[in-house]
C-alpha cells in the first residue's frame, strides 16, 4: 500500500485542477497547493528525512483527491510526507493532546462544569494559547459531563430484533451523547436493535497529527472491538462522516494497514445516513414523518464526500414534508479536525470557512445541518446559527422527541414545529 | 437511491448530457473520478476551426464537407439539425455568462500566443477579443503571473494573417504587494472576487489605454459571480476588455462548469466525484445496472440508460498499455482508429500524422457505441465526448463542439428514441 | 588535411581540446589548472554526446570486479576522489546487487571474492534488509550486497570542470565544429573551425592538440591521417518518472542488458543495451530494445511496465579495440586508451585520449596531460585529484531534495517557471544569461527544463515569453524556439509513448494545439 499510494503520483498530468479546488492554497501562500507538496514533491524526497515544512500546512481535508481526474492519492501523499515531517522533528505536545480526544474526553468529563468554564473562558484560553498552542478563539465543544457510553449501557434495546452495531466516535460519546441517543431512537423505530461496542476513538486526528504508530494502535484497538460484529455479518453505522471514513478507507490508504479483520470492518461499515438510505431503496424504512416546515442549508462535509455515496442525507430528508434542504456548494468549513484549532492555522481556518459561512447566514435560517461534529461546531462558531446532524432532522420529523429524553436539544426545532 | 441515467464523467459532454436529461424530469446520477475537461480548456465553444490545412470561416458551410469525407466522425452522428439545436439550448442554458455566436461565422479569438483562433460560441467576456473586424489593441499582463506574455501576444498578432488590419501592443502591470510572487490564474480570480482588484485594476488602465483600444487580459476575472468582474471592469473603462484563454487553469471554463453543475442541482441531479465506473451488469444487451468503486468497494446502481463521456486518452476514457494494446477503461468497448500494426509507432515528427489521433469508440445515429458489424453493443448505452472517435479535436478545433452536440444528441437519443432496426450499418 | 588559410583569424593556446564531454572537459581543467592556456572546442553543447546520455551511474567498480578487476581497481579509486572533489554532483545513493529469481546465486560468491581482490568495499545483507531500503524491488530476490555505487550528475560535472578551467584561463566554446586539422610537415599544429551557431571560421594553434572526442575521436583522427578503431556501441536508456528505488540497483551476474535501475536526479533510469552502429550520429530507437529493457525491468521491479515511462534516448559509449573485431561490442575492454600518435603514426603534436567511462574521467584526463607534457617542455603535477570544482568547495554531497529545500518557506515567493522540475524565473533568467544562449535545450540540459512528467506542457509557453520579453529572441525567434523544443521533446518522448505518459501528451497536444494553436504560429 505503501507504494500504491506513491506510485499513484505518476498518474499527475500536472493540470492544476486539484490547486483549483485547494481551499488553504486558496487563502494563504504558506501552502503552495495539493499539486506541489502531493505528486511534484513527492519526486523529491528520497530515503532522507524531509526537506519540505510547508507540508504541514495541509490541512488534510481530501478535496484534492477527490477532484483528481486521473486517480493520484493526493491528500494521501500528503498526508505520509506530513508523517514523515513529523516523525523526524517528533510530535509537540500540543498535537500530541488534540490528537487523542479519548484522553482529553477522560479527563474533562468528571469535572465537565469546571472544564466548560474554563474553555470557555478568555484568560485560561489565552493561556492556554501561549503554552500549549491552541488558539484562543478556537471552536472547543462542551463536555456533557456523562459519556453516551454510560447511557448506552443502561439502554435495552428491543429483543431479537434485527441487529446494527453502533460506531459512534469521540465526538458524539464526550460532547453530543444525545445525538448519540437520537441515532440509538431512529434505529429503533425502524425495527433495529443497536448494539453499542465498548469503543474508543478510531486514531484519525493522531493520523492527522502525522503520528502514524499510535494511529495504527488505536485502529487496530477499535477493530478488535468492531471485528466480532462484522464476522457475524452485521452493518456498523457511524455518524461521524470523518471517523466513517477512516475506518472505511483512510486506515488501510494512508496508515497503509493490511489486515483481514480491518477489511472485514471497512466493508461492514456505512455512514449513518448511507445506510438509512439503503433501507428506504429496499422499502424497508418507515416513512411516518410529520411535518417540519423549515428551511435548513446542508452542508456535506469534505470526508462526507470522500464515502463516494453522493449525499443521502439530502435524499433522506426529501422524505419529509414540508422540509426544505438548501444544498450548498461551498467546499470546505476550514476546521478540518484539528487543524482549524491550532493558533498558527486558526486564521487560515477561518479564512477557508469564510464562503461557506456566508452561504449559510444568507439563507436566513436559524438552524443548519452537517454530518460532521467538528464542521458543526465551526459552522457554528463562524456564523452563530445552531448546527445539527442530519439524524436530529429526522428524529423530530418522527415525532420522537415526544417518547424519548432527549427532547429537549434543539430549542430551534421546538419553536418550528410549534409554529407549524 | 435508483435513478433513470447515469452519466459516467463530469466534462462539458457529460454535463450536458446530464442536464438536458434532468430538465426533462429524468432522475441522473453523474458519477465521475473527478473534475472534467471544462477546467482546462478555454470555455468557447469550438464547433469547426480547420478543415485540413483550411481555416473554417463558416462551420455551417464546412461541417457537411468533414461529414461526407469522415462518415466515422463524430458530427457525422449527430441529427442534422441538432448541432444547431444544441448551441442554442447550450446558450439559453449559460445565459448567465452571455454565450453567443452562431454556426455560419466563426469568431476569431486570439490565443494566449497571439495565433487567431477560430470558434464558434464564446462567453461575452471573451468574444470582444473577436479579430476579425480589426482594429487596436492593447494585451495586459500582470507581474507574477507567467501564464500570459503581453508582448508575444501582441508581436504575434502583428504578423498575423486577418481578415482586416490590426495594430497591437502590450502593457505590464504590478498587482498591488502580496506575499505571494507565484500567482496562478485562480489565486487571481480569487482576488478579484475578494478584494478590490477592480479599483486597482481600472485605475492602472484607465490612463494608459486610448479610447479605441480594446483592452485584452488573461481570463482571471473572477469565479464567484460569473462575469461579474469583467462586467464592472467595462462599465468603468468604458471599453471594450476581453479575457484571453490561457494554460489551465481556465477560469472561464470553471464558471462554465459550475453554472451547469448549478443547473444539474436545481433540475435535482447528482453529481459524485472521486469515484470509478468500473463497467455494466448486463442482461440481453441491455445494460441493468452501472457499477462504481467508492471509499468501501463496489456499487451497483441499477439505471434505465447509459452515457459514456469519460473523455479520450487525456482523461483516462481510453488507455494504451506498454504492449501495444489499446481498451476503452469503463466498459471495454470496441474501438476504431486504432493502427493496423500489432505495435503502435508514433511518427518521429510532432506535427507528422500520428497514430491513436481518431481513436475511440464509434456509434449509430443514436450515439450508442457499436462493434464491427455496427450493432450497438447496449441496447441502452449511448456516449459522448472526447470517448468519440472519428476526428481529431485538438487539431480540427471541435472539442467543446463535439462535447456539447453529441452530449445533448445523446440525451435526445434516450428522451426519445427512434426505432431501432435489428442491425445498424454504420454510415 | 588543410593547407593553412591566411585570411582567417586565429586563436593561439598551448593545448587544443577537441571534444566536449566528460574526458575533454576533464582534460581542459587539468590542463589550465597546471598552468597551460587551453582552448575547447566541441561540435554540440557540452556534454551533448556520450556523457549527457548515460546514466549517470558513479561506479563502485562492483559491476567489473569478476570481469575486467583493472577496471574495477580504476573505478574505485576515482569513486573515492569524485565524492570529495565533485561532491555536489554525487549523490550517495549507495549501490545494491541483487540476485533475481533468474539470477545465478552462486555468483554472488564470485563478486564478493571479484570485490574483496579488487579493493571494492562489498558487504551481504539480508534480503528483508535490502527489501527494507528498496520495497519495490522484487521481493523473490534471494541474495543482497551493498556498494558503494552513486549517482552522478553529468551536465554538473561537465560544466563544473569547464568552469574550473576557464577560472584559470582557459577558453570553452561549445558549438564549435572542427572542419579540419592543420598539419605541418608531421606534426599538427592545430585545427579549422566554425562556429555553428554565428557561421564565422577561423583557426586554432596549439602545440598540442587531444583528441577527446569519444566515439567520434576516429572521425577526427582521420583528419591527421591517422587511425584510431573506435567503434560506437549504442546503449538505450529509459527514464522512469520517479524513484522506484533509491540506490543503484544492479543484477548479480555477469553484466548484460537492461540489468541496472537507478536514480537519476528526480527520475530513474533502466539501463542499457549494446548495439554496434557503424555511424555514431545515426542511432535509431528499436522497439525489440525498448521491449527487452521494460521485460528486465520487470524483473527488478514487479510492476514496472505499469509504472510510468518519460523519455527514451540513445547512448553512443567508445570501444577502442586495437586489434581484429569481435562480435559482440560487450566484451571489449572498456578501459581506456591513450594513443600517441608521433610513436604510432610519426604525427607529432596529436593525442588520442578514448575509450573509458565517465567514472574514470578524471584519470583519463590525467593521462592525456602528463602525456602532453612531454610536448610541452616537462611533466608539471596533477592536482585534479585533490582541487574540488566549484560548487564542491564545501564537499557536501548531493541532495535530492536540494530544490525543494531552496523553496521552503514559502515556495510560491517567486515564479516557478518549470514546476516539475522547480526552476524559478530568476533560475532561468540567470542561466540564459550565464550560457547566452536563447535555445531552450542548451538551457534544459544545465537545469533540467522540461525533463519532468509534463516534458514541457507548462513551461515551454512559459520559458519562450520569458525569451522574448528579455529581448533575447524576437517574435520569431521565440516562436521558433518554442517550435524547436517541442520537436526535440517529442524525439525522446515518441519511442515509449504509452500509458501515463500518452495520456500526458495528450493533454500536451490540447494545451499547444488546442488552446495556444502553435500550428498555425507566423512563421
């Protein structure tokens, strides 16, 4: 794998089309572009250790790959050489933190009241942007002080009824355990009965962070967890489009993981939203919606896009009377996973995100969806309109707010179907 | 999700193809690899520039000639009254860029080198560069950008054989300071729809250029809002200015592009990128189902019909291995221009005749790839585009002409078909 | 022979250099580094001939140790002194000898004995060692030696000593053919020449005249009637776009076709055949050749067909042989020869220097001027072993990653003209001053313009504005220029034309012909 994905770069005519698409080229020239660092330095480097620093300035979000006519792993290459950056000047601390949310997620959910006011608090983060390096004004999540993990556990879930297992990442276990309860409520409606594996966090930002060892730990952790499932023929689903996608891809691409048990993972698992979908192709998804009569822009976040499934959630909520999804064309938020966070890339992030901020705050509407949970909190944090799942659409849309505890998440929501 | 099309590739063939289908209600999927072809070539729409050595004044008078000489050409499959049909509805539905012209006069546009280069259609921001009716001219560089040589430009085109006289010159100009000392043309584009690079821009030429002069740039005026840019730049220099097509990126073809991506949205079609076609689940040559490679493996997407614009050998649709052997990469469909010897020799002289410039796949008067004997190889698979063998477009200036008529025939041939005669020779 | 002309101009110097590759310009700077004022004349550019088209392998002397161990000795030793004195055309690659599933393992054993008699430093690893280093190389090979092989850039090298020896004096005039050579009573006195690209004619005198001219010294020596057997063995190269492997990879066998892959510079390069041609000039790429080199290839490298071919040219290397021909050009010593021809021929004044391999250039070199001294009023030393060229003052080695590094911090702070190959605008504008040249090949050959994937889709357009707007070419010129470059291209791209890099071309031709429409240039 190793080589394929080198190799891939004697595909690249050099015809720019991925610097077009390239949003942090776009925006500052410390990055020269997909093109330049990806397939054209990758001539360069040989056996010695990495002579280009302006690779860590990719900011990994996949669209070049994506765009790429002539099948080059672009973001991939990238990807490796920030690896291998990173494995010779060794991995800073504060990379080193923002790479294991596991860890901080641990560590800030005991004392969430305490945390919380902190991180959001201007003095600590000013602190916290000079020693440790994550910018002041950063987008950080809430702790929610009790994991979905812990709520998962006390759940029952409707006897032999058919089975899904439930990949619910970091995102949604530390910071958004009632997307995780709408997900669980869904499925269930639909007749599943879901199961919850003891899991932990799948090593994407480690990935990301160019620590490519511990990545591969954490993948091979989460596997052992996930494996027993799909040998007994189970579909997993995530609603994490970037945690799904490391699991479906990005593991085996980039870490270069050759294992049977993480190729019978990848082909079990399915986007939340992918396979929702697939049950309403086969008939098999219940389409008692009730009315939700909004306007939402949607945006599919880069590695939505990297599944190559097109966008369900829009075709999903098609099915809802009344609703109205405005799919944006904007490419990327700017956060992309940690990137965003850290102080010397905040105003590049920023910077990126500024388009499709715009795009949102244009519809007019108070409320926006997206499948990822860093994209949400940056949208958020760049337009001040509350952001969603896709899943939290479809929740209210069921009515399923009125049987469950987790009502009460989207004051927006209420006041829609209120005013009806 | 099932849907009535798939259209397999995103250029300016698949594109129309897509949104001439989805306008008339079919549900499309356009699964691509990537980005097509529209961003790199220039966004005119070239219909016919040279017949042989000749340039084509009028593609209306010269595409029969081409026709009745090359029956495998792609023109030749085209309904004869639907290359006109086709610009036409090519222009209503790129209204936002302006696109005009018509088959009997060929403009003459000027390339990035100073040669006049003949096309059919252009995007009004373009088609104020038209040389025929002479006149002055002034090329405008920008320091740091390297794809665009005022000077050549204007050298060339002094020397130029036209119609009527012309007088060029040349100007360079220093953008205002930026970190960057390597500008691309969407960096610039960029710029301009972000920052106040008209008030520089206009302020620069509004002295330097007499009143007579047209004034043409490098295509960099702005993505976001379509010609926005260029539109404003006139109206303050109250002069003609027209962008110069150059290296890709092309900023034109990108506003191309996405004003029919756009379109496709609205009309409810979707579009996938960064994934593979990989061939047919066929039953009684009809083709059932369409498979694709994604992040996981392979999809199958059950369709009542096909098109095929994965472009020629430059995008991949065709590919010519260290043996010799030449194969269609999607569905493995026959192909004809290919040479008659077991190993393909490449003439030693750039400019000589070369082996492979036809090569393709060949079709009935429906636009559906057939085999030897002329038979449609799937009843429901149609093709478009580049994939098309028959002429060599490079040359003969024809590609986004090709794309755009055999695209929009090709939708035409599944919205409504013609009965099909057991056995089709083809012409 | 020419009776001497006295409406030409001349040019005096002690030593007269004919032939501009690695042993010329060796010569010239050994030469003006003792002290001698020394002319070069050479038809083409520098390095245009055998040393510009090899590739580029610094022996260890490993590939000769069984075979020819003199030449093993030879190879060695000057490895060592290149490294210190060129150090900023090597690149320490390291060497590997494998032995393929097609190999005889049993003669690793001769190597290592061939290496260990020879002074050739050779260890054995292990297999998934080397596998370690070199991943794609076949991983059925069962046995592996490391060496010290390098890779070694020729046009550095060659421009190098040509720039050393102008430092001391002398003069360096590429594009300068000898028309003939003036002989007085039994000894040459010099030559006639022209300038290729001004036209004018005019003499050469010099005491002693060299013949370096490789493979074409036959040719000139005929010019002093003397004779010297040098036949021209072609050998093919492919260029690979990228690293497949990052040492010299050579077969542990005896030395045959196709059987060594190693880097060259950003690419890779297969290597090599061994035809005779009867004309040194006339070398047509064979298809059969083509095919042999991506079979072996494949050997080395599973997977090469698949991997993407640039660029095919043809090597002539000089065989001297002083006795009846053999049939097979290989086995001819590849040792070099230096030929007196006042004992040979009772043509004084006139040396023939050939043979050889780039490896041993500088020793060569140091033959043909101790041999010129002797004309020369006595023996005065050599220091070419111990002054390094410039450039190679510091001894650093080669990176490959050098271009990129010169980039960093912010790549795009100025324009790269070439991108594949990073050459910056100020790059190019320098060297087109430096070489006054305004032919972009001259150009290509000393920063490697155009030699990437894209062979000159982007940059060709780019490189002849830039001409033009520096005055250097007008409108015609230019375009012409860019004419020429695109068919010089092609020359090498055509032969083995498949895959990606058709597909490269392909997009070449709709960037040229379909949006510039070159064809249709006023010319």
């Amino acid at each position: 794998m190793n080589s394929l994905i080198r190799d891939s770069l004697d595909h690249c005519v050099k015809c720019t089309i991925c610097e077009t698409y390239c949003p942090v080229s776009q925006v500052t020239p410390l990055f020269p572009g997909p093109k330049y660092i990806g397939p054209q330095a990758e001539r360069y480097r040989g056996a010695g250790p990495p002579a280009d620093s302006s690779v860590d300035y990719c900011s990994g979000c996949g669209i070049c790959t994506q765009v790429c006519p002539h099948d080059v792993k672009i973001a991939e290459i990238n990807s490796r050489a920030r690896a291998k950056l990173w494995e010779k000047r060794g991995v800073p601390l504060r990379n080193q933190m923002i790479a294991r949310p596991t860890v901080i997620g641990r560590l800030g959910t005991p004392v969430a009241p305490l945390a919380n006011w902190a991180l959001h608090n201007r003095a600590v983060r000013g602190l916290v942007q000079s020693v440790v390096g994550i910018h002041r004004d950063a987008p950080m999540p809430s702790f929610a002080g009790r994991t979905f993990q812990s709520r998962a556990r006390r759940h029952r879930g409707p006897a032999g009824a058919p089975a899904v297992v439930y990949f619910h990442g970091c995102g949604t276990n530390y910071y958004e355990p009632l997307v995780g309860e709408m997900v669980v409520a869904v499925l269930e409606h639909n007749g599943f009965r879901v199961i919850v594996p003891p899991q932990d966090c799948c090593g994407l930002p480690l990935q990301s962070n160019g620590n490519f060892p511990a990545a591969r730990t954490y993948v091979r952790r989460l596997v052992d967890r996930l494996v027993p499932h799909a040998r007994a023929g189970l579909p997993i689903v995530s609603n994490s489009t970037s945690c799904g996608l490391m699991l479906k891809r990005e593991a085996h691409e980039i870490l270069g993981i050759e294992d049977d048990d993480l190729k019978l993972v990848s082909e079990s698992m399915y986007d939340l939203c992918e396979f929702l979908l697939h049950l309403h192709d086969r008939g098999e998804l219940r389409t008692d919606f009730m009315s939700l009569p909004m306007t939402v822009p949607y945006h599919a976040p880069c590695q939505q896009r990297g599944h190559g499934i097109g966008k369900p959630a829009l075709d999903l909520l098609a099915l809802v009377p009344d609703l109205h999804m405005i799919e944006l064309d904007v490419d990327c938020c700017g956060i992309a996973g940690t990137y965003g966070l850290k102080k010397e890339k905040y105003e590049i992030s920023m910077a990126v995100g500024e388009r499709l901020f715009k795009e949102v705050t244009a519809t007019g509407s108070d409320l926006a969806a997206c499948d990822s949970e860093t994209c949400r909190w940056q949208i958020t944090h760049g337009t001040g309109v509350k952001s969603v799942h896709p899943i939290e659409l479809l929740y209210r849309a069921y009515g399923l707010d009125r049987r469950t505890r987790a009502g009460s998440v989207s004051p927006e929501l209420q006041t829609a179907r209120v005013s009806g | 999700m099932s849907y009535d099309t798939v259209v397999v590739g995103a250029g300016l063939a698949g594109l129309t193809a897509a949104l001439r289908l989805s306008e008339r209600g079919q549900r499309v999927l356009v699964v691509a690899r990537g980005v097509g072809a529209t961003h790199l070539a220039p966004a005119t729409v070239d219909v016919l520039g040279y017949l042989g050595d000749t340039q084509v004044a009028s593609p209306a008078a010269s595409v029969p000639v081409l026709i009745s000489s090359s029956p495998n050409h792609p023109y030749a499959h085209v309904p004869a009254e639907q290359l006109e049909t086709s610009l036409e509805w090519f222009c209503t539905k790129t209204a936002a860029l302006g696109y005009a012209g018509n088959l009997d006069e060929n403009l003459l546009l000027p390339t990035a080198l100073g040669v006049p280069k003949p096309s059919a259609l252009a995007p009004r921001s373009m088609s104020g560069g038209d040389l025929r009716a002479g006149g002055r001219f002034v090329f405008v560089g920008l320091k740091g950008f390297k794809d665009f040589h005022p000077t050549l430009i204007a050298d060339n085109l002094n020397h130029a054989r036209l119609p009527n006289p012309i007088e060029a010159r040349a100007l360079e100009l220093v953008p205002p300071s930026s970190r960057r000392g390597d500008l691309s043309g969407r960096v610039i584009a960029g710029g301009f729809d972000t920052e106040d690079l008209i008030d520089w821009l206009a302020g620069a030429l509004e002295d330097r250029v007499d009143p007579d002069e047209r004034i043409g740039v490098p295509a960099v005026l702005g993505l976001r809002s379509g010609d926005a840019t260029w539109q404003e730049l006139e109206k303050r220099l109250q002069r003609k200015v027209f962008e110069v097509a150059t290296l890709p990126p092309s900023v034109p073809g990108i506003r191309l592009s996405d004003v029919l991506s756009s379109a496709l949205r609205t009309a409810g079609a979707r579009i996938v990128l960064g994934v593979r076609a990989v061939g047919a689940r066929a039953k009684g040559g009809r083709i059932e189902a369409v498979e694709v490679v994604n992040a996981t493996g392979t999809v199958s997407y059950p369709v009542s019909s096909v098109v095929l614009a994965s472009g020629g050998f430059a995008s991949g649709g065709l590919e010519l291995d260290s043996f010799g052997a030449t194969r269609e990469t999607v569905f493995g469909l026959p192909l004809i221009g290919l040479p008659n010897t077991d190993r393909v020799r490449f003439a030693p002289h750039y400019f000589d005749a070369q082996p492979l410039a036809t090569a393709g796949v060949a079709t009935d008067d429906q636009l559906r790839p057939v085999d030897a004997s002329g038979s449609p190889v799937y009843e429901n698979l149609h093709a478009a585009g580049a994939i098309l063998g028959g002429a060599t477009p490079w040359k003969e200036k024809s590609g986004t002409g090709t794309s755009v008529a055999t695209g929009y025939a090709a939708a035409e041939a599944i919205l409504t078909p013609a009965p099909t005669p057991v056995s089709e020779a083809v012409r | 022979m020419a009776t001497q002309n006295p409406s030409l101009s001349s040019l005096e110097a002690d030593v007269l250099v004919i032939g501009g590759g690695s042993t010329g310009a060796g010569v010239a700077r050994d030469a003006a580094l003792r002290g001698f004022s020394t002319i070069l004349v050479e038809r083409r550019d520098l390095a245009d001939g055998t040393t510009g088209r090899f590739h580029g392998l610094l022996h260890s002397g490993g590939r000769y140790a069984v075979k020819d161990p003199s030449a093993a000795r030879e190879c060695i030793a000057e490895n060592r002194i290149l490294r210190v004195t060129a150090a900023d055309c090597v690149e320490d690659t390291g060497g590997l000898f494998v032995s393929t599933p097609w190999d005889d393992p049993e003669y690793g054993d001769q190597f290592l004995e061939g290496c260990r008699a020879t002074g050739v430093p050779a260890e054995e690893i292990p297999v998934a060692e080397a596998l370690r280093r070199e991943p794609r190389v076949n991983p059925g090979i069962r046995r592996a030696f490391l060496v010290p092989d390098a890779a070694l850039d020729p046009w550095k090298l060659v421009w190098g000593c040509a720039r050393s020896a102008e430092e001391h004096g002398a003069r360096i005039l590429p594009y300068h053919r000898v028309l003939d050579l003036e002989v007085d009573g039994e000894r040459v006195v010099g030559a006639h020449v022209r300038s290729e690209r001004g036209g004018e004619e005019f003499r050469i005198h010099a005491t002693v005249v060299i013949n370096a001219a490789g493979a074409w010294a036959g040719q000139i020596a005929e010019l002093a009637h003397c004779t010297v057997n040098v036949r021209a063995g072609m050998g093919l190269m492919i260029a690979m776009n990228h690293r497949l492997v990052h040492m010299c990879v050579n077969r542990c066998k005896r030395p045959a076709d196709g059987d060594i892959l190693l880097p060259l510079r950003t690419a890779c390069v297969i290597g090599t055949t061994d035809v005779f041609v009867p004309d040194p000039d006339q070398t047509e790429i064979r298809q059969d050749d083509i095919d042999l080199l991506l079979d072996e290839g494949e050997k080395l490298v599973p997977g090469f067909r698949q991997a993407r071919a640039l660029h095919a040219w043809a090597g002539v290397r000089p065989l001297f042989e002083d006795t009846a021909k053999v049939a097979e050009t290989r086995d001819v010593t590849r040792s070099h020869a230096l030929l007196d021809h006042s004992s040979r021929e009772g043509v004084a004044g006139f040396l023939t220097i050939t043979g050889g391999k780039t490896t041993t250039f500088r020793l060569m070199a140091e033959a043909a001027v101790d041999a010129a001294c002797e004309q020369l009023g006595g023996l005065r030393p050599c220091t070419t072993a111990q002054v390094p060229l410039a450039g190679s003052e510091s001894h650093t080695l080669y990176q490959i990653s050098h271009r990129l590094a010169a980039r960093e911090p912010v790549p795009q702070s100025e324009e790269i003209i070439c991108e594949c190959e990073l050459i910056t605008r100020s790059g190019l504008e320098d060297t087109i001053k430096q070489r006054d040249t305004t032919s972009l090949d001259d150009i290509r050959r000393l920063l490697r313009l155009a030699m990437g994937p894209c062979q000159g889709g982007f940059c060709i357009y780019r490189a002849a504005g830039i001409l033009h707007q520096g005055g250097q070419v007008d409108q015609a010129g230019a375009n012409q220029t860019l004419l020429d470059f695109l068919e010089e291209r092609w020359k090498g791209v055509h032969p083995i034309l498949h895959g990606d890099q058709l597909r490269q071309a392909r997009l070449d031709d709709w960037i040229f012909q379909g949006i510039l429409d070159v064809e249709h240039l006023p010319v």
